[in-house]
C-alpha cells in the first residue's frame, strides 16, 4: 500500500468525523478530498469487494434498498451508499468508512446506486460483479440534456466492464438497446404482457421511434410511460423475453402489490411492501439482481414483502392523525406513476406539492407541464386539499390551475415550518410530493415535528 | 367565433412542457366562449394547412430529427412556407423555431437542411445556453416582458429581411452576442422561450390568439381574465432575473 493512500483514508475519516460533529451529513466531501489526493482511490479499496451497482432513471434508491433488504436478511456483511450520495464522491466516502487505515475491506459486499451520468467514471473503478439498469426517462433535461444521451453514457460505461453481467429492463426499449453492442452477459427482467391491464400509449411518449432504426414502434401492450412490449416493425428490434418476469398483478393497493413471478421458469407469489406499478418493476429488477449475485431467488422475493424504504421514497410519517407518506418527484415519468398511485385511492387526502429548482432538482421546472396533473381534476372531492410549496410554488399553482383542480381547493405555503404545524392538524392521510432538493428540506423539519431518522442513516 | 389550430407534431415535438402551451391556449378561448379545435398532425399525417387559423410547433430532441425532416421535406415543408406567406399565424418554440430556417450547421461543420420558411439560420456552438430568462417583446409583437427558460447550443442569425420577436433583457436569446431573441415575420413568431412560455405570459398568449382572430374575422375581443396565478409567477420570476 503507498502511503498516498494512507493519507487519503485519513483525510477522508477526519473531514467525515469533522462533518458529523458539524451535524453535516458528509456523505460527498470526504471522498472527494480524499480522490484530490489519490485519484485511483475508489479503484484500489474497490478491489476484492463484490459490488452490484443500480443506474437508470427512476428506481435506484427503492432498487438498491430492495437488494440491500435480501443481503440483510441473509446475514452478508455489506454495505451500501445509502443517504443517495451517488456520484464518484459519494460513492469514494463510502468506501473509506468500509475500510481499514490500510485500505482493506472491512465487508465482503457493496451494493451502489450510481448516478447516470457518474457511471461513465464510477464503473470502471468499481468493475462491478452485476449492473441492474431499471430504466430510461427523459430527467431534468437542463441537467443530463436528452434521454439518448444518458444512454450513451452508460454504453460508455459498460465498455470498461466486459465481465460485469448486466440486469437489464426487457420493457424499456432504450435500456434494452445496451445489450446489442456489448460483450457482457445478460439477463432481462420486466412485466408480461396481460399482468397489468394495458394503458393507451401516453400522450407524451420517450421513445416512439426504434433506437435502431428510427422506425415508429408498434406496441403489444404498455405498462407505463414507454415501457411495455415494443416492436420495431422494419429492423426488427423488439423486448426481449424476460429472464425474470412479473406475469400477474393479482392486487395493487394502497401499502402495496400482490404479484406473480416467474423467475427464471418457477413460478412463485410475491408480496411487495410498496404501493404503485414502478415499485412491481422495482421489485422483480432487484430480484435479478440478488439472484445473479449468487442467492437464492426465493430469498429475494421474501425479502420484498419485509423490506421499507425510507428516504423520501414513499417513506411514512406520524404526521397528522392519519398519517403523511413522502413520494419524491424528479421527471414526468417518475411523477405520473405518483399521481396514478393517487388516483387508486379511495379515501379523501391531502396533497402537498413542493416544487424547487435548485441544480439536483433541474432548474428548468417545464417538466410539470409534461406530467399528467390533469389526473388530480379527476379525483373530485377525494382531493381535500391541494398545497403548493417550494422555491416555485408559484409555477405549480399555475401547473394545477390549468389542470382543472379547483382553485379553492388551492393553497401555497411556502415556509415548511408552518407547513408542516397545519398539516399536524390534519385528519386526513397526507401525501407530500417534493423534489430532491425540497424533500431533504422538508423531511427534516417533519422528522423535527414527528420523529424519524437523519438523512444518513 | 371559433379558432382551429394546428399541433405539428406532437410525437416527437414535445420535449419541454410545450404541452402547456396548448392547454394554456384551449383554457383561454374557452373562457371567452370562443370554440377551439386543436388538430394533432403526427409524422405522416396530411401536409395540407388549409383551413387552420394557427399552427403550434414545439422543440424535440436531436434522436428524431431525421424522421421529422423527411416527413416535412414530404411536401409539409412547401406548404408550410406558402401559408407563412400568406400570413397564417405560427408560435414556434426551439427546435421548431430553427426549423423554419434555411439549415442548422452543427459545430463539427454539417449542415441540416431545414425548410427556409423564414430568413434565419442556426450555427452550433460548443456551449450551451441554458436558464430562466427574459425579454421584451418589439411594439408590433406586443411589447409584453415575456419570462421564460431557454436551453439551446445552437445560435440563430436573422437575415437582414426579418425582425426579432424582441430584446433581451437577461439572458442569452437567439445567440448570446446580438441581443435579439427569437422572430417575428409575417404572422410568424419564433422564440428559444420554453417554460412553457404561454401559462406564465398570459398577455402574449392573448396577443398572438388575438392576431389569429383578427386574420379571420377581421377584429377580436378578448375579455380579462382572472390572471393572478399566471402573473404571480411571472412577476416572481421576473424580479429574480
């Protein structure tokens, strides 16, 4: 070992150590200062660690939580870059609290969400065992520019792990596309056609044309969004058959899904402890995923029905007599299967949505008008309340005006403190909708009113 | 009084909340009784304009600009440019605003021909301009201050013939350097302003469905409208920039 790295590990845990005295979470600065003074670090305390990185668009954290959830109950010793610290930095902290002065691993196992544009450094140094790709949306356009360009970042960053065997989307026809021109091994997961009833293509669609060929896609069914079973009726391009495949949604409610998989040609029931359809693709991506690892597949569908999520990802709260779940909103894709969630519903609700635009939330907020907020005019008296907040509570009243929300119904709150000392008073569940940026604001004052824990643990 | 509009492509321009710029347009003639009918026009659907009083036309990604240029060099873009002659109204926004040009020439030197509809053409660069942003509308566009968010690479030159839409007050506009954003020709009005850029600039969604009204009937009548929630937001934003 050189001494570089000595000092680097040392750096690290001392402005780690400093951070937490400074009640700062530390999750990013560490590592960062301690890359600057040994920039092959994250390859080093990588090696001899068995990783299973997640990418994509929507689904990382509840993925990586789902995984996590499986290593846990089989007593492995890992560890995960759990606070969604997931650019190299982040990642880098991580790896120095799970190591020696000496650089050596003090866990046999890491499992990493990765950012996607951070992927292109990150998988290189981390040569990951297995990548799971759950999707691919178009997300804070200002930010990653467009989806085909995210896309190739990750093709990028794939070319310096031949050997890492990737789980990729079967729905999705951008992330399926990864596979083509790649040596890896790979299986594929996704949701038969029949398990869901099929939607009508959206209005705004990602991927209409072939990423091939250009040619328009002809669908057997769609699940949400693009995804579904497409076919490009010139090249040829279509899903590939699903390794790991949900084939019944036998029940969505409103704590969760009843579902049908068939992994790898067994049957079996699985129960998955999140609401909403994203979370059944969650579900069955993070069972490959486990799977490949090396576990057995029926410990990581067990897992799914004990595992909770946190962090902002439908994460639940004492908040008000009836409770408050927290659903952090990032792109169109990722709000309408939120907003559809809410339209399940039977109960009259409260709904709070905080809009920032801050650089990690995208500081273009046009997105909201690509979401399907029209879904809320339909809800009738189920939709009690409506608040809008954040630094452009202004553009969301605007965005749910033209939706046809009443505007009495309306109201904007901006100070969280307040906020939250109203919605203590509630009778009705609460559904708090924010961006990233807002959601780590607001989730601390609720944990200040209510309880619960810091962000980075 | 009725109003039928054209939304050019809506598969494949669609990309930054341009969706609230028809929602905004069918709320507002709606509140003043005028009846609407918003028509989409997909890749190979009928190149014919007859019979509409306003076409929409939203920015895209890069992945389908082959497809929509083979679909407008189908005959859309001869028909496009004899309705701009004739004075249909057009709001074009980004991607369709720089398609109305004469080409888009990348910044390694290729060249996009696009349908040479109005006196202007686009040059990449290597930096993007990307943010919120403002400008005032010329007197004949309105005068309105229009706030919006622009995220472009490519930067627009009008030829000597065509008018910008206005001036920029913060920002960068067409291409950073001259000051003008967007254009105004004919009934054409061609702006970076996404946003979307009717809902939060009320007075300029009226004035240009004013100017579709006045091209059919000869006069047009649009009564105020509750606009505090729409004027908030620009004015919020208006002060920060």
């Amino acid at each position: 070992m050189s001494i570089k790295v000595f000092f680097a590990l040392l750096l690290g845990r001392a402005v780690r150590l400093l951070s937490r005295l400074l009640h700062r979470g530390g999750t990013d600065m560490p590592g960062r200062l301690a890359l600057k003074l040994c920039p092959d670090l994250l390859t080093r305390l990588a090696r001899g660690i068995r990783c299973v990185a997640i990418t994509g668009t929507n689904g990382k954290t509840t993925s990586a939580r789902m995984i996590e959830q499986a290593f846990s109950d089989r007593g492995l010793r890992y560890f995960a870059n759990r606070s969604g610290a997931n650019l190299v930095s982040g990642i880098t902290t991580e790896f120095i609290m799970n190591a020696d002065l000496l650089g050596r691993p003090r866990k046999e196992y890491a499992i990493i969400e990765c950012d996607e544009a951070a992927a292109k450094h990150a998988f290189g140094m981390l040569r990951p065992e297995v990548v799971l790709v759950t999707n691919l949306f178009r997300d804070q356009l200002d930010r990653y520019g467009e989806v085909t360009h995210t896309l190739a970042n990750i093709r990028e960053a794939l070319h310096s792990t031949p050997d890492t065997l990737l789980c990729l989307n079967a729905d999705c026809s951008l992330t399926a596309s990864l596979a083509g021109d790649l040596p890896n091994r790979v299986v594929w997961f996704g949701i038969e056609k029949g398990a869901a009833p099929s939607r009508p293509q959206p209005e705004i669609s990602d991927a209409t044309h072939c990423i091939r060929c250009k040619t328009e896609y002809a669908y057997d069914y769609i699940t949400y969004g693009h995804l579904g079973g497409y076919r490009c009726p010139l090249c040829g391009y279509r899903r590939p058959k699903a390794d790991y495949a949900v084939t019944d949604v036998v029940e969505q409610r409103a704590d969760g899904s009843d579902v049908v998989m068939s992994l790898r040609g067994k049957a079996r029931a699985v129960s998955v402890n999140l609401p909403a359809l994203y979370n059944v693709y969650n579900a069955v991506g993070a069972v490959a995923a486990v799977t490949e690892m090396g576990l057995d597949a029926e410990a990581a569908a067990e897992a799914l029905g004990r595992f909770r999520c946190g962090f902002g990802r439908m994460e639940r709260f004492p908040l008000g007599s009836a409770g408050a779940r927290m659903m952090l909103v990032k792109n169109p894709a990722g709000c309408n299967q939120v907003l559809e969630f809410l339209e399940r519903l039977t109960e009259p609700f409260v709904l709070v949505v905080c809009l920032n635009d801050r650089s990690a939330d995208g500081t273009d907020v046009s997105w909201i008008w690509d979401a399907d907020f029209e879904l809320l005019s339909t809800l009738g008296p189920r939709l009690e309340k409506l608040i809008v907040s954040g630094d452009r509570a202004a553009d969301m009243r605007v965005r749910v005006k033209y939706a046809g929300v009443p505007e009495e119904r309306t109201s904007e709150q901006r100070d969280y403190e307040s906020l939250v000392q109203t919605l203590e008073k509630e009778t009705r569940p609460i559904f708090l909708m924010p961006t990233y940026t807002a959601m780590l604001e607001l989730r601390q004052v609720v944990i200040r009113h209510c309880g619960g824990a810091e962000f980075w643990e | 009084m009725e109003l039928k509009v054209c939304h050019m492509y809506p598969d494949v321009l669609n990309l930054y909340g341009d969706r609230g710029n028809i929602l905004c347009m069918k709320r507002r003639l709606r509140l003043r009784g005028i009846d609407a009918e918003f028509v989409r026009c997909p890749i190979g659907s009928s190149a014919s304009l007859s019979g509409f009083d306003l076409v929409f036309i939203g920015g895209g990604q890069d992945f389908e600009q082959q497809v929509l240029l083979d679909d407008l060099h189908r005959g859309k873009d001869r028909e496009i440019r004899a309705a701009v002659e004739d004075g249909l109204p057009f709001l074009t926004i980004c991607g369709g605003y720089q398609m109305l040009g004469h080409y888009y020439e990348t910044y390694d030197g290729r060249r996009c021909d696009f349908i040479g509809a109005v006196d202007l053409i686009t040059v990449g660069s290597d930096v993007r301009m990307i943010g919120n942003y403002k400008f005032r509308c010329e007197p004949d566009a309105g005068g309105t201050v229009v706030v919006g968010f622009e995220n472009h690479s490519g930067k627009t030159r009008l030829g000597s013939g065509v008018k910008p839409l206005g001036k920029v007050l913060a920002g960068f506009g067409n291409n950073g350097e001259d000051g003008t954003e967007g254009v105004h020709y004919k009934n054409v009005f061609g702006t970076y302003s996404h946003g979307p850029l009717l809902p939060k600039n009320p007075a300029f969604c009226d004035f240009l469905l004013a100017t579709a009204l006045e091209r059919k009937y000869g006069r047009a009548e649009l009564a105020p409208l509750d606009d505090r929630a729409e004027l908030a937001a620009h004015d919020e934003m208006c002060a920060k920039l």
